[in-house]
C-alpha cells in the first residue's frame, strides 16, 4: 500500500499504456493460434480433396484405357492389320492418333499375334512377345518404370467380328502415366507436382497405384484471401489500439497529469515560501475543475498575500506603537532599553565622542497638581515637541517615565553637547505655556554625561552619571545645565558621601539590607487584626534608617522602581517562609512612578500567588505624581482581577487626590494621619473632615483611619463608619520576630 501510494501518476499511466498494449499481444498472439489452427484445417481438407481427385482421375484414367483398348479392338482396321501387314507401321504410328483413339505423346499402341509375337517392326521399346504380370494377357494391366517414366500397360485380346470366339490377337496400349494425369484438369492438385517412383523392376497394379503417386495441393485461393483479411484485421486492431492507447496516454498526460503536475508544484511553492512572492496568476486549464482548483488557490494565495501584507503592516504599528509614548509621540522607555543596548554594542567603532543627556521638569508635580491632569498632559507634549526641534535631526528624543526625558548623542563633544542642552532650554523658555493658562515659569533642568572613546571611558556608566549631573543642575542657585566631571565634582563628592544615598545604593545592591516591618491595621468594631502593613527600613551599619530619611533620596535619584522592587522582592521571600500568621492580610506601599512599569506590574502579578493564604491590598503612595493615568488604570485592573484590593494612601495630602480618586479603580481610602488628628479638634476642619468621611464612605469607599494614636480619635472614626485602622494606639510597626500573632485575627 505504502509503495502504491508512492506512484506518481505519471506512472500509472504508464502503467495503464503498458497493460493495454500486453493485452494487445496477448490478444494478437491467441487470434494468430487460432488462425493457424484454421489454416491447418484448411490445409488437411485440401489435402483430402487432393487424393480424392487423383483417385478420381486415376480412376478416369482406367476407365478411358478401357474404353480405347474396346474401340480399337472393335475397330475394323485393327483387324486388317494380321492380313495387310505391310501398312501396320503407319496405321499403329499415325491412324491410330488421327482416328482420335488415342493420345500423341502420352499414348501408344502395339499389337500381338495370337502367339504372343509382336505384329510389325520393332520400335519405341516395345516387347517382341507379350507377357503380363497375371500370365493372361487377356484383360491385363500393370504399372512399370520404363526409363525412369512410370507407364500403365494394358493387354487386351481382339477377335474376330465374324467369329467372336476366333482369337485374331492381342493388342498392348502403353499409357505415360504422370504425363496423361497432368493433361487432365485439377481444382486441389498442382499437376506439376505429380510424381511416381517406382523401384526398377517392380510392378504396380493399378489399383494400388493411387496411394503411390505423391502430389502437392494447389494453393487454397479461398484460404489467401482469408489469411490476407485476418492479417489486414489484425494490423489494423492493433494499429488503432496502439494508436489509442498512445492517444489516451498523450491526452492524460496533457489534460491531467500536467495540470496535476503544475498544481502539486503551486502547492509546494506556497507551502515553501517564507516570504510572500507575487502569485503567478494560472494559465487557463483545459479541464473546467483543475482550472477551478487553480483558480481558487490564486485567489486563496492573493487573500494570503493581503492577509500577510495587513499583518506585516498592523506588525509595524504594533511594534511602533510600542516603541512610541501615546502622549508625546517620542520613543517610550522600552525603545530607550533596546536602542541603548544596542547602541552599546555598536559605538566602539565611532571614532568621536558620545554624550548622554537627561531632561527633567521643574516643578512639574506642583504644574500637574495645580493645573490638573490634562494640563499637565499638554505641558509635557510642548516640552517633548521643543526637545525634539533641538536636538539634532537624527537624534532620538526617548521618554523615560513622568516628566523624564533622555537622549544620547553620538559623533560629539562635550561643547556640543553643552551647545545642544542650552538650544533644548531656549527653546523650552520661548514655548507660550501662557497659552495653557499656566502662569509661572516652566523650565527643564539637563544632566550631561560625555564619554569620549579614546579614553576608553565606559559607556555603562554615562546615565548614572547624567543623573547625577542633573541632581547637580537641580540644585538652588545652579544653572539648571550640568555637565559631569565639569560641573559636579564637588556635588557628586557630597553625593557619594551622604549617609542615605550610600545606605540606599548599597540596599538595592543586597535586597538582605531593607528589612521590613509590619504594622497591624485593625478591622473596626472588634479591632482585630485584617492587613498587616508593610513598611520599609534599611539596616545600616547597626542604624536602622527609616523612610522619611531614605524615600527622598529614592525620588532624587528616580529609584522609585528599583526600589519598590527590592521591597516586593521582601515581602514575597517572608510570605513564602510563612513568616506571617496565615488568614490576615499583608498591604504594600507602592509609589506612583513605579505602578506604571511593566516589571512592577509582573512582580504584583507574581505575589498574588499568595493570596489564597494572605489578603493582599496595594497602596499607592504620591498618586498626584501619575502622570501615565491610561496605563495605571489598566494595570490596576488587572490587578483587581488577582484579588488584589487598591487603596489610595495619604489621602488629604496633595493638591488633587480627589480627581485621581475619580479616574482610578480604587476600593480603599487610606484618610492621611493629618486629616485624622483634625478629627480630635473642635473646629471646622474637623467638621468638613468628618463630612468628607461619610460622602467617601456613602461614594462605597471602604475607609482607613491612619495614625490612631488615642482612644478619641479611634471613637470618632468608628462613629464615623470607617472599616479600619492603624496607629500606634493599637500597634506600631514591628519586625517579623516581635510581632505578636496570638492577637485575634479577621479575614479581611
Ligand atoms: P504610609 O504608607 O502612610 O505609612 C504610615 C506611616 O505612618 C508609617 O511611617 C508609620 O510608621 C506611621 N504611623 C503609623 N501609625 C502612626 C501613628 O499612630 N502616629 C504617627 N505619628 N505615625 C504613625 P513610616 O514607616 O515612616 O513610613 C512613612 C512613609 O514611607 C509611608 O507612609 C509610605 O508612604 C512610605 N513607605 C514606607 N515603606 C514603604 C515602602 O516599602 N515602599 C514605599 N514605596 N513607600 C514606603
Ligand atoms: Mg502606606
Ligand atoms: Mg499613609
């Protein structure tokens, strides 16, 4: 079956042709037998028709020689011939033939004396007395060679006509055998064929004489003729079925095996092809299904093709949709990540310099706070706009998060770049942000870092050192352009030798430093344990920092996510080592920087495997700081659907929580430790505080009371509807090894 299915159908055909044309012969072969076969029986018919007409003509023969030896001896000039010897000669030799009763040249005649002797003179070999086989010359006839001619020899007896019983003599009638047969008329025998041997000296009686002679059968006319038609039919059987196998095999070949042929060829190129080639378009078919078949393959391939080509097209929005910011059309930060990289590993061979150049916003988050989001927005784009119109035209200009942008610069120098930066500023200075509506002053500050090849300095460290050329152009009084190594030798020294900064930078390179601890916020009215809150600190050099020393440190240098990283990476290692009672739920700070990045997002993702065993809920630190509200809002949602529950921290800080409240999908309010110690007063703002609770509370907020420190203000806010809270009234924050988890715990 397995090599059946490997014949082409070529092959087949082949085959097909091939079995045909052996039946052919076959055919052939078993017509030709049975014509043979008729032949022969053809043949032996003749042959017995041929023995049966020499017996008849033999016998003809006898009967004639009979008759002629009667007439001559009833002739009366034979019985002339004892008294008038003397014309005996010419009478035998030529009356005899003129009377008509025998035939010159095959018959002669001689006759006796009673007493045997010979009548005349002797001629043609005739015995001088007469003897016959039998003895009676009376009646005798027999067969003799005589010079190699077989002769019939017929003695009869002549009488008297007056006296029948008066014997007057014999007469002999000498007959040539062959010679008398072959003048006589034959349908089945060839007359020349005709032959007698005889053995010398041997007598033949004539009646045996036919089994003798040997003959040859004329040719059958009837048979020629038969033989000549069955021949032609069978030339002609076979010329057209050859001829229509050939046909048949030609048209195959032509109708179906090619096209079949071309079609299995159309189906492997597609098949084969990688790359989209311009489809051939089919020639016509001459068989209407094979054409229709090819016909739907081109157009199949045509809709491949567009299919293909809408991919490739809607693939390169793709890629640079993700390439690019949605707000301010510049590369985003993922481009920044490759192009870097990859610029990295090419600008060894530039012979020039390269410098780095980080731009960042002044007073962005105070613009963002006082003018709201979508002003914000629009600042952003005019800066990005005046960025990009200064640098030079094949630059990039990449947006890195926030108000953050960058660009490296290859084929430069360090007065260039420094040239490059101030047309960057001049132009920011020139934009109408008035237009906006924004009155003050917008500015960018810039950090150059410049790496010259020759010196073999490394590239790796160019946009540490941007940054911390731009901590130096933020610093009051600077000129809010800073070039490393030019104009932050002595800020970069202070840097490195400030206490926070080198605990911070040594913590996020050993994640062990930063230990956390957590603070219990309670479920209200029976103040059981929900959520344990988990706060960071870095152990240094036996000092344990806290956040209010670190964090600015983390937002000067833009560390946020490095560092939210760091504390999720904590967190995640103690809730693995079951570390935390199991039912009560673990609450982590996140800033808002860091809640738009991906990795973030995917290390969350990454926690809620724990949820099972540990409610968990996401605190968002500086929401005003968000800046990405599209991205963070589908983040958070997504993080809403691993059971994660979002609380908006420090709530009544801040220019505009509230509107980042509306736009983002938040479950929990946590209400600021200064919004709460209004509540122990007696004045207004306590009284809007309150009214503010019940309206968050009525919104379908669930609320947290921070920094509970006294029995009042924990009454109030429980009057005031709020689910949970936390402060040192209740339980300060602890490490793993001094928290108490005998207190009652809820599910929360
Ligand atoms: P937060 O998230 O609002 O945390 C509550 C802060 O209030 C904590 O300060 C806590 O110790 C303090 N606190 C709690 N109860 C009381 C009280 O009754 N009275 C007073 N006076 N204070 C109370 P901490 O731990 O110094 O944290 C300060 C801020 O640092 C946090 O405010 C949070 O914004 C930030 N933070 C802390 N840990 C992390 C962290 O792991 N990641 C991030 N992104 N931020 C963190
Ligand atoms: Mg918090
Ligand atoms: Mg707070």
């Amino acid at each position: 079956m397995k090599r059946f299915q490997s014949i082409t159908i070529k092959q087949l055909a082949l085959a097909i042709v091939s079995a045909m044309l052996l039946s052919m012969a076959l055919l052939g072969g078993y017509m030709l037998l049975q014509a043979r076969e008729v032949t022969a029986s053809f043949q032996q018919h003749q042959r017995e028709a041929a023995h049966a007409e020499l017996k008849s003509r033999l016998d003809q023969l006898l009967t004639d020689t009979d008759k002629q030896a009667t007439q001559i001896a009833n002739w009366e000039e034979t019985h002339r011939q004892w008294s008038h010897t003397g014309q005996h000669e010419r009478w035998r030799d030529q009356r005899v033939y003129e009377a008509g009763l025998l035939h010159r040249g095959t018959a002669a005649l001689a006759l006796y004396a009673p007493d045997g002797l010979i009548l005349g003179a002797l001629s043609g070999g005739w015995p001088l007395r007469l003897t016959t086989p039998s003895g009676t010359p009376s009646g005798a006839a027999w067969i003799t060679q005589d010079d190699e001619v077989p002769t019939l020899y017929r003695a009869f007896a002549i009488h008297n006509p007056g006296n029948k019983t008066r014997l007057e003599g014999y007469g002999l009638i000498r007959l040539d055998v062959l010679a008398s047969l072959r003048n006589q008329t034959f349908h089945f025998i060839d007359p020349d064929s005709l032959h007698l041997k005889l053995s010398p000296g041997e007598t033949l009686d004539p009646a045996s004489l036919a089994s003798r002679v040997q003959l040859n059968t004329r040719p059958d006319a009837e048979q020629a003729r038969y033989q000549a038609i069955f021949s032609r039919t069978l030339l002609a059987l076979f010329v057209l079925l050859g001829t229509t196998a050939l046909a048949g095999y030609w048209l195959y070949d032509r109708l179906l095996v090619k096209p079949l042929r071309q079609l299995s060829k159309d189906l492997d190129d597609m098949q084969q092809s990688d790359q989209p080639k311009e489809p051939r378009r089919p020639a016509p078919q001459p068989i209407a299904e094979l054409d229709n078949v090819r016909r739907s393959l081109y157009d199949y391939q045509l809709q491949l093709r567009e299919l293909h080509n809408t991919l490739a097209n809607q693939n390169k929005e793709f890629h640079s949709q993700a390439r690019h910011d949605a707000l301010t059309g510049c590369h985003n930060r993922r481009a920044y990540e490759e192009d870097w990289k990859d610029f990295m590993s090419k600008v060894e061979s530039t012979p020039q310099g390269v410098a780095f150049l980080l731009f960042d916003c002044d007073r962005f988050k105070a613009i963002n706070d006082t003018y709201g989001h979508a002003k914000g927005d629009r600042v952003l784009c005019i800066i990005a706009d005046a960025l990009v119109m200064a640098l030079r035209a094949h630059d990039r200009l990449y947006r890195l998060g926030g108000d953050e942008f960058a660009a490296f610069l290859s084929r430069t120098t360090p007065a260039q770049a420094r040239q490059i930066g101030q047309r960057c500023q001049s132009l920011i200075d020139a934009a109408r942000f008035t237009d906006l509506g924004i009155v003050e002053p917008v500015g960018i500050s810039i950090g150059v870092a410049f790496c010259d090849m020759h010196a073999q300095s490394s590239l790796d460290e160019l946009p540490k050192q941007a940054d911390i050329a731009m901590y130096t152009a933020k610093q009051p009084g600077h000129q809010r352009i800073a070039v490393y190594g030019e104009d932050t030798e002595a800020g970069s020294q202070t840097l490195v030798a400030n206490r926070e900064t080198s605990a911070l930078f040594q913590a996020l390179a050993q994640p062990g430093m930063i230990e956390m601890h957590y603070q219990p916020i309670h479920a209200l009215p029976g103040r059981q344990v929900a959520y344990y809150e988990a706060l960071a600190r870095i152990r240094y050099h036996n000092q344990l920092l806290m956040p209010a020393a670190f964090l600015p440190v983390v937002s000067s240098r833009r560390l946020e996510t490095e560092f939210d990283l760091a504390v999720l990476q904590q967190v995640d290692a103690d809730l693995t080592n079951a570390r935390l009672p199991e039912g009560c739920g673990i609450s982590v700070n996140i800033s808002a920087q860091s809640i738009s990045r991906p990795e973030v997002v995917s290390t969350l993702m990454e926690l809620s495997r724990h949820t099972a065993r540990h409610p968990l809920m996401l605190e968002i630190t500086e929401t005003s700081l968000i800046t990405q509200m599209l991205e963070v809002r589908t983040y958070l949602d997504l993080l809403r659907t691993v059971n994660f529950k979002i609380a908006m921290d420090d709530f009544g800080t801040g220019y505009s929580p509230l509107r980042y409240l509306v736009d983002l999908p938040v479950d929990i309010v946590k209400f600021d430790i200064s919004l709460i110690k209004k509540l122990e007063e007696t004045s207004r703002a306590s009284q809007i505080v309150s009214d503010f609770a019940r309206m968050m509370k009525d919104a379908g907020y669930s609320l947290v009371a921070e920094g509970i420190e006294t029995e009042v203000a924990l009454t109030r806010v429980q009057a005031l509807g709020f689910a949970h809270v936390q402060g040192y009234l209740l339980g300060r924050p602890k490490t793993l090894d001094q928290l108490d988890t005998s207190v009652p715990h809820t599910i929360a």
